[in-house]
C-alpha cells in the first residue's frame, strides 16, 4: 500500500514540475544580451559613408572604378570625431567596403583597396586613422562590410564565403573592440553577373568569437533590426522583440509595419535601430550642400527614434578633402546644443515614485517634487534588463483638486521621450499598463526637463 502511494506521489510531482517548468518555459521574456544592453546605452551614433563615390558622384559604385579615383586631398578622422561629440553622438560606424568593393584599408584578400591607390604613396589606412581618433575623442567604433562586392572575381562562388570570412576575421581583430557591426541587406550580381549564397551562420560565429561586445546589425539581426524605414523614424508602439523564423538575411525580411512596431510576443530580443541621412544622399555630393536637414529636424528625428525605445545612425559623409562639410558641421553642432540645452537639469532628481494598486498589471505611481514646476518634456525608462512589459501609459498632473490628463502612450522600453505644452505641477501621476498575467511595472525611471 506504501510503495503504490508512493509511487502514485512520485508520478503525481513528476507531472506538476514538468507542468511548471513548462509553464514558465511559455512565459518566460526574451532578454537582452549584456551586449545589447551596452548597445542601447549608446543611443545615437553617426554612419560615415566614404569611399570611390564620395569621387565619383555615386550612390552605388560598380566595382570598375580605378582605385586612384579615391584622393581625399586633407583627411581628417579627429575632425569627424569631434563633431561627432558635439553632436552628442557617443560612437562612430564607418563604410570600411561598400558594395563596389573598394577596402578602406589594405586587405590582403582583395586588389582594389587603398593600397593600390595613390593616396599616401599606397601607404593609408582609413580605419587606422578612424580607430585612433576614436580612443583619442572617446568614442566607440563600429565597422559596415558589406557582403555584395561587385569588384571581387571569386565573388558568386563558394570560395567568395572564404574571402569574406578571411576579411571579416582582418578587420575584427586588426581595429580594437567594436561596439556594432553593420551587414547590409544588399545582394547583387559580381563581376562575373552571378549572386553570392552567403554563409551567414559562419560570419555570426566569427563576429560572436572575435567580437563578443559588438552587436551586430542587419535586417534581421542577430543584434538588432532594421527599423524598415530610412527615415530615422520608428512607430510610436514599439516592441523590442521580432519573430525571425523563415526569413533569411538579405533575401527578405518581415514586413516593414512589422519592423517598425516589432512584436509584443516576439521570441527574440531584437531591437530597432533607425537610419537616416543628414543629407539626401548617403554619400558626399556637392549640389547636396544646402540640402542639409536642420538641427530642429534632427531633432525631430532623434525624438522619434531614441525617443521611441530604438537606436539612431545618423549618416554624415565627409567630402572630398575627407572632412566633415561645413554645413553638416554647423547643423550637428546646433543639434548638439539643443540636445544638451533640452535634457540638461531633471527636475525630478532625487523624488522617488511612490506605486500603489492591487493589480500587478495595472499599477498607478505618484511622485511629489515638493513644489510647483514647470516642464515641457517627460522621458520614461523601463528596466530592460528584465525584459519589455510596458503596453501603456497615462501621465497626469494634480490640478485644482484633481488628476489632469497631459500625456498617453504606448510602450517604453529603454526609453521614451514625450513633449507637450509647457504645465505647471508639483505632483504628477503614472498608470502604467504591462503585459502577462502576474507582472508588476518594470518602469525603472521617470524624468522631467523644463
């Protein structure tokens, strides 16, 4: 009688822990890598886009031009890094080979590189320049390779996935560590009129080898989407997770609506980066000088990209003599400016918010600053680090003996940035909405700026 009752205990405690291991299995949020995490700190970086069309007046060269034709006449990495700073971006990405394949440093797995030119007699090294300028200003550094190659003859061959593997492994362990590597979705035909098959799988492994720290950037991923846009701009609901299952890179993504809102339920941690040009084109050409966008519309545009819970690249593309043009400079550092000038004294520093409610999923915070204060921006952060669960939010202000709507919207995630009219309060209110049975608010900070 024992041993059944026993036996029927134990079969009874297998089936439950199973159960609840299972159950948590389905409830279990996708997480950030320590990698992303670092990642969504950098929040804003410029793209340089440089190369034979900054001399050619292209967009997309075709692997033809002669490698003379890249001649900056005063190249000047510490000028781009400085600007870069002022601008408030806390990074740099770089067109280290463009799909025309022409290498910003003298690769040995190609013939079309900077050592062929006559730019510093054969002896120049962009990226060398580039990295040491970003250790002398502060800055991180991340490389673009693009995959398509319209010079390379071996490329549309199974050998092509070794050249590139090789120049991969050159320029992860050649630059010091990186903090994002760029993989464009672009793929099309080589010299010999054939498309490369890559071998995606092999280049992750070698970037997660060689570059732990570095995410890296695709349509797709692994370490964080396209936007699917290049406007710099992203949906106000914007999920940080994306289902990527029978998509492959380069050869289809989801739906832009899709990249750009993500999904609530979404398996893999894949946030939004959104890139954007300051000028029409991606590279330099002159009769773009006066089609630089504004500081008020890069502004804009960081409103609706890192205020949105994303990443933004912005691309800056030095000119002939490689330095940043004046009028992009002027723009950058204006913008730069009001970034500063908008976020510089948090009026909310050192009032904590106080949460109330029953319900874990639906919690209301109240916070005091002690006396009357006016603001016109709010920034909400949501602590990431244990996942995304925000769906909504409503901002209130206590106003002639009652609660005042000022603001709603939807996710956080790891931060959100909300302008309105200039109010006057001293206590404001938080109802904060999350998502999943049995989870409390994960809104880790609110901010107030005048």
């Amino acid at each position: 009688m024992c041993t059944r009752f026993f036996y029927l205990f134990c079969l009874a405690f297998t089936y439950f822990t199973a159960f609840a291991q299972n159950a948590g299995a389905q409830t279990a949020r996708p997480l950030p890598t320590p990698a992303q995490l670092a990642w969504h700190e950098t929040n804003f970086y410029l793209f340089f886009h440089f190369g034979p069309n900054t001399f050619t007046d292209q967009e997309w060269g075709h692997g033809t031009e002669p490698e003379d034709v890249f001649a900056p006449t005063a190249i000047d990495c510490d000028q781009w890094c400085q600007i870069a700073k002022k601008a408030g971006a806390k990074g740099v990405v770089i067109t280290a080979k463009h799909h025309d394949g022409f290498c910003l440093w003298p690769s040995q797995y190609s013939k079309h590189t900077v050592r062929e030119s006559k730019w510093m007699n054969g002896k120049g090294d962009v990226l060398r320049m580039l990295s040491d300028a970003c250790k002398r200003n502060g800055l991180k550094l991340g490389l673009y390779l693009s995959p398509w190659d319209r010079n390379h003859p071996q490329y549309g061959t199974p050998a092509y996935n070794d050249v590139y593997a090789n120049t991969l492994t050159e320029l992860l362990t050649g630059y010091g560590e990186l903090f994002e590597i760029w993989w464009d979705g672009a793929n099309g035909e080589g010299p010999n009129g054939k498309k490369q098959v890559y071998d995606f799988h092999r280049f992750e492994k070698i970037a997660a080898q060689l570059q732990p720290n570095a995410v890296v950037f695709s349509d797709i991923g692994p370490g964080c989407r396209w936007a699917g846009n290049e406007n710099g701009t992203l949906n106000e609901t914007n999920w940080c997770m994306l289902d990527t299952a029978g998509f492959a890179r380069g050869l289809g993504a989801p739906d832009g609506s899709v990249l750009q809102t993500g999904q609530e339920n979404g398996a893999l941690w894949l946030p939004a980066e959104c890139d954007v040009s300051i000028r029409p084109g991606w590279f330099y050409h002159p009769e773009e000088d006066g089609k630089v966008k504004t500081p008020d519309q890069l502004f804009d545009i960081y409103l609706k990209s890192v205020g949105r819970g994303a990443n933004l690249i912005l691309n800056v593309p030095p000119d002939r003599r490689g330095r940043i043009h004046a009028q992009d400079s002027a723009a950058l550092v204006a913008f730069g400016a009001k970034l500063r000038n908008t976020f510089a004294r948090d009026l909310a520093q050192g009032h904590k918010i106080i949460w109330s409610g029953t319900n874990p999923s639906e919690q209301t915070g109240v916070i005091d600053l002690g006396k009357m204060q006016q603001f016109s921006t709010i920034v909400l952060k949501e602590d990431i680090a244990k996942g995304q669960t925000i769906q909504s939010f409503v901002v209130e202000i206590w106003e002639n003996g009652k609660w005042k709507e000022i603001a709603r919207s939807t996710t956080v995630g790891h931060k959100k940035i909300l302008q309105l009219v200039p109010v006057k309060a001293r206590k404001i209110r938080l109802q904060v909405k999350t998502k999943g049975p049995g989870s409390t608010s994960s809104l880790k900070g609110l901010e107030l700026y005048s």
